[in-house]
C-alpha cells in the first residue's frame, strides 16, 4: 500500500506555517508499514483540492488529506468533498452531541458556527473529535481510501493515535517498513563519511543510508522495507553494531532520542542530580531539559545569568574576575559551573557563557565564540568553542555542544579518542 | 509568474525533517511578488524526482527545488538533472577553489568527497555557496526555469537572500502579492469569527482573511494581490484599522512579530528591565525572550527554579509559605514574581508555577493547572490558567499568556474590557 499526504492550506503555501501535519502523518504511517511516495501542499482554492485529490487518487491506494475543515469561511474542503464524492451534507446527531459537550466542558455555549460543524457528507464514516469541533471523515471511491481531518496538529493527532492506527496497519497487509538512526555529536557530515566509507560499501543491497545534519548533530538513518519484520531489524541492527563500533565516541542516541533525554537516564541510573548557568544560551539549555517528562526528578533548576550582575549576584562571581578575564572566559565560565552546583546542590553542572551575536562581538572574541563548562565531583572541564554568525544556531549549537560534554563527562567509556577538536571545526 | 516549490528527500517523506525550507521559499517568493500553486515532497529516487520536474514544469513558469545536493551518496539530484536537461556534469574551478577557501578557513584540507562537489551541470549557472560545498543550479528548459539549492536550511536561506531575491523580483513582472496579519491572544478562532462577523461580511472581494490558530495565538490574515501596489497596501491596512478597532483588547502585535519582541520594545521605551522566575515553564520564557536580537539591553536574567529548594534557596520563599499553599498557588507565584524582581533588581518581572504534566497533578490541581503573576512597580497581578493534558502545549500556553499579562501590565492601553476570563477558556 502506497500512501500519499495532502495538506490544505494558503497559510502553508505562503510560508506562514509550517507543515508539522505532513511530517507526524509520514512517521505513523511509515510505523504502520505503509510508505508515503509523495506530499503535497495546495491552497484552499476549490478547482485545486478536487484536482489534486484526483491526481493523488491515481498513484496511491490511500490519500491522507488534513486542513479545511474548521469552522471559518475558509474552511472550503467539506464542499468541495461532496463535490468529489458526488455526495451531500446531513446533519450527523453524534457529531452535535460531541460538540455540544465539548464546549460544555468549558462552561460554553454551542455556537451557530460550531452548529454547523455536525453537517458531514453522507457517504462519509465519522471519525469522532474530542480536543475540537471537526470530526474526521473515512471516504472511499473505488478501490481508493480517502482520509479527511483538520488541519490543527492536536486534534489531527490525537485522531490518528487513538482511533486510526489499528485501521491504517490493516491496510498495510503484512508488510513492514524498518527505520533505525544513530545519533552523533561533534563531527560534519563529510568526515563522518569518510570515516564510515568502507562500511557504507559494504552494506546489504536492501539497506539504504541516509545522511541528515542538523546544527550540532549528524544523524544517520538506516532503512529497509519488507514482508519479514524480525529479518529486517535483525539486518538492521548487526549493520547499526558495526556503524556504532567504528565511530563510539561520536555516537550519544538513537532514533528519536533527544540528547537531554539520554542525560535523564544516566543521570536516573546514578541518582545524579543536574543545574544548568546560562548567559549566551538564555535558559534554552534549561528548556530543552525541562522539555522531557519526568525532567523534575533530576533537575533542580538554572540560573540565566544573562546579565553580569546576576553573575555577580545570584551565582557569587567576584566583579574583579569578570573584569579581569571577561564574561566569555574559561575562568568565568568555569567559576559559574562550580558556583551554580554547589548553589543548586546538585551533582553536576552546565554553564555557557558566549556571545550569540548579532551584536557583542570583538576581534578577539568573535559573534560566535562560546566557552562551555562541565562540573561534577570530580572537578570541571571547559572547551572554547567557535560558532558562526547566526544567533539562533549559535544558540543551539552550545547547548548542544554543553549538552554532550555533560554526557561524555557523566559516561566516559565511549571517549576512545579525544579527537573533538578537529571534529568541532566542521 | 507561478511557482512550485518541490523538496526532495527521504527525509521528509518518512517524518524524520519537518520541511521548514518550503515556508522560507514560500514567504520570499510571495515577497517578490511570485505566488505558489503547489509544494510537493519526493523521495531521494531518480524516477520520483524526474516526474515531478517535468509534471512542476507543466503547470508552473518557475520550479524551485531543494535537497539531494550534499556530498554523499544518498544525494543523487545532480545525476537525475543531467538526464532531465539532457546536458552533462562539467568540473567548475570557482567552486573547487570556494570549496577549498570553505575548508581552509576551518583549518581543514578538501577531502576527496568535497572536491566532487565542483561538478557541475554544464548548462547550468552556478550560485555560489559561502556556508557550504554544494553550489546552486538556476537551469532552462524552454521558457521554465527551474533553480536548485541544498536542502541545508541556513546554506539555502543565504543563497537565497544574498543573491537571488534581485532576480526573483524581476522575474515577477511588477504583480504584487501583500499579506498582513493581526495578531491575537487570550481569545478562541471561533469566538473571535462571531465577533468580527459583520466586518468579514463587509470586507471587499479581493481581499480574503484566514484564521490561523496556534496554542494560545490566533493569527487573522488579510491578504491581496493585483500590479497596484500601493493601492493593495491601502485596501488592507484600511480594513486591519477597522478589525483592529473591533477587538483592541485581543490585538498584540502583527505580521512575524514575537510577543518577546513587542514586549522588549515597550521595556526599551521605557527604559525598563525584566527579570523571570520560572518553574514549569523551565526556562522556556527566557529562551523565547533572550532569543530576541539585543534582548540584553532589557532583560536581566531568570531563575529557573524547578525544585522547590531552588524556590528557597534563590528566590529567599519562606518552608511554610511552600507548604501551606504548595507551589502552584497564587501566594507562590506572587512571591516569586517580587521575589526574582527585588533580586534581580529589574523594573519588572514574570513567575509561573504550574503543572505541565504528564505527572505531578491531583484533584484539586489536575494536569494543566498554572498560575501566572506579573510585577511591576505598581505591584503585582496573578491568574490562575487551565490548560491542557499535553506536556509541550501547556509549557507554550503558559509561556504565550505570560507575556501577554506582561504586556498588559506595561501597556494598559488596550486593556478596553476585561473579559479575558471568558476567553481564555475557549
């Protein structure tokens, strides 16, 4: 079974969103077995859907379709469905129902725009909506499934991971896609090529490597697709063994794993607690960690000391030190590392002290210069980092950077070699 | 001039990479005035890619196409243009010797793998690349042109601003496309719709609205195109003042504005400073904050206090205050907020203290539980919010009605009614 994913919208067509839906529906199906040959956008312009759900028709046996069908005036798709569909809306009493107490709860009253949500195209099997008012529609035309829902992403997935999973793995009939990433930090792209040239030679022929770098991360994703799902990730995973033993000091994770999320389990595992001093970072550090459920366990919290005063203040640094060596300085960031863990009381420890840019930049210390420092029971570690010219990538790049140090410092059996440094130029 | 964006990879078609370069492309060619009928999405496969280059070409005069130019083998764009444009792969010393400048200036040598990337369609003009190794491609056939960039996001947007917005803009041909977007908080789509009804059904016909609801934002598009440019502008800044007028207590700002960055332009104004003292927004508030260019002039720092020793410790909150309210109660958080202001000695300041989930709720304070206070020197206000069950949801919900407090606070102006209550709930 072949899938293809159309999104309706000009707010996508025109760059103001981002097309979040497309990419969570590709990931579900692909769990389930079913492949997405292609994704489409068009605008919420009548002639355009029903041409575009008649072309996708044509080269997939199963067309996902999310947006326009909210309540609004630009809402068009359910017209154009009944267009589609040679079909007519009825009012659906169930759908009512499931509106009516969706705003009850919220001690609301039905709206006369909401009402109309209930109207749903005959031929359609409903697919109920508890975060909103739009319910999914189940279509079919020929042999052809056709899969309506709103475009807003929490109601969308919630519809797909409570109701519609088992019904998508039915359609896949058996057969299996197998997706496997390894995770690394702190080299580019082409010299991790290199590195793993004689392996990717070597690979199977069903096995297809994918390269995909992201600020501060490469990862590399390993696919295959067939009947016999124990063979394919038994294929996958002695090919992932292999990759991993050739290059273990660059390697943090797996798959969808964040790197904070990694940080979380060894510190569970050691009883270990965490605080972070930002400057640069901003408290994004602090964010990413408090992003993972659960984070509160080990976390204690952070102190963003964007400002030398609150260096001075909340975390004890003496104004001679900072005037002496500068806030983006191995001393300072080293003294905010020791300072915020013992403040905190926790075991270990991230500080970042930087300068992000646009502006702040010197000919000696450049937008982009960033020193990061570790602190655990055994003392501290600081790297001099040299970012670009972007502020929000410069951003991201230390925390990430911050965030693997912590992890090679907490986890130290995978530094074989201490080859960071030429890595982090690239 | 139409045009189709397509992105190419594999990436993107199993859910891996959410596809931001296609929103870039689409805001910059609406802002030179192109529009976009059609983005589509196709895997790294010669067969996939080739049919949709020809199917683009037949419905578009400019097809725009990312990905699949790296310098690995899973990138096989150039081979398929080589067959597509019936030309052949030419090597191009201005690229070898950007390449070689690129890698000598990270204290690298040119590797192999790189210096393959000087090949190079003979038909094609080649777009140089300052951030990394595989230079764009703007190719004919016939009267389409067809322009290929690397999937990298920050390569292709530089690519894109500093050397082929001149020549998209002329490609144009004086039509002009305008957007403008309200910007609304505190308020759901659908009560919003039914307050602006009679201005939506006055609204004259070349101008069209969206709604675009985000968590905790609404955003309500205007949007127009026609070769008068001024008069475009006339037409929809005439029918925002009106909308404008209509909800004055919902507006905060417009177009791509942050609510960070109204907020610093306020403080800046006033010559004020800020200060956060967060618990479950985790620092969440000081990343969006300090993610703001120059945010430093105005923001001092925060207290990500997510243990509640960090509350006593840092923020100086009395044991039993904490134990008598616990932490998400409006005693706490008021504290926090003239806490972290006194301490961070800052004009005025946010804390929030909830409950993001998925754990830590109880009956009386289930999941989505968060109060919010803002301080000024005027005192202090504070909210009791209930969000929802999702974790990330709530983090940005809580953030987005933070600020919106704060700016309230700073600028009561707009402050017409209160009948946030109502609103929040929807």
């Amino acid at each position: 079974m072949l899938a293809e994913i159309i999104s309706i919208g000009d707010e996508i067509l025109i760059g103001q969103t981002i097309n979040t839906n497309a990419g969570f529906l590709a990931s579900r199906l692909n769990a389930t077995g079913i492949a997405v040959g292609r994704v489409s956008v068009v605008g919420d312009q009548a002639e355009q859907i029903r041409e575009m759900l008649g072309e996708a028709g044509k080269r997939a046996g199963l067309v996902v379709v999310t947006g326009g069908l909210g309540p609004t005036r630009d809402d068009i798709t359910k017209a154009v469905i009944c267009d589609f569909f040679s079909t007519r809306l009825v009012f659906d009493e169930t759908v009512l129902a499931d509106n009516t107490a969706f705003f009850a709860r919220r001690g609301l009253e039905l709206t006369e725009l909401n009402r109309r949500q209930a109207f749903v195209p005959e031929s359609a099997a409903v697919i109920r909506n508890p975060f909103g008012t739009a319910p999914g529609l189940w279509m079919e035309k020929g042999s052809i499934i056709y899969l309506f829902m709103p475009g807003v992403p929490h109601e969308m997935k919630h519809m797909v991971d409570s109701t519609l999973l088992p019904r998508l793995k039915a359609l896949a009939g058996g057969h299996h896609i197998v997706h496997k990433t390894l995770l690394t930090q702190g080299i580019g792209e082409s010299f991790l090529a290199d590195l793993i040239a004689g392996w990717e030679e070597a690979l199977p022929s069903g096995l297809k490597l994918a390269y995909l770098p992201s600020p501060g991360i490469v990862k590399l994703r390993l696919s295959a697709a067939g009947p016999d799902e124990v063979m394919l990730h038994r294929q996958i995973d002695r090919a992932m063994e292999e990759l991993r033993a050739l290059i273990p000091q660059y390697v943090w994770g797996e798959d969808d794993q964040r790197l904070e999320e990694v940080i979380g389990q060894i510190l569970r595992g050691k009883g270990m607690s965490l605080s972070t001093a930002e400057s640069c970072t901003g408290g994004y550090i602090a964010h990413r960690i408090t992003s993972v459920p659960g984070s509160s366990a080990w976390f204690r919290g952070s102190v963003v000391a964007y400002d030398n005063e609150v260096k001075t203040g909340l975390l004890g640094l003496s104004p001679a030190l900072l005037q002496k060596h500068g806030a983006v300085s191995r001393e300072v960031v080293e003294c905010m590392a020791r300072e915020v863990r013992l403040r905190l009381g926790t075991d270990a420890s991230i500080a970042v002290s930087g300068i992000a840019g646009p502006d702040g930049g010197t000919p000696g210390k450049p937008v982009g210069t960033v020193w990061i420092a570790v602190a655990g029971a055994e003392g501290v570690r600081s790297k001099l980092f040299r970012f670009g010219d972007e502020r929000e990538r410069n951003i991201v790049r230390a925390a990430i950077a911050a965030l693997g140090m912590l992890k090679n410092m907490l986890d130290p059996s995978d530094e074989k070699q201490d080859n960071l440094t030429q890595a982090n130029k690239a």
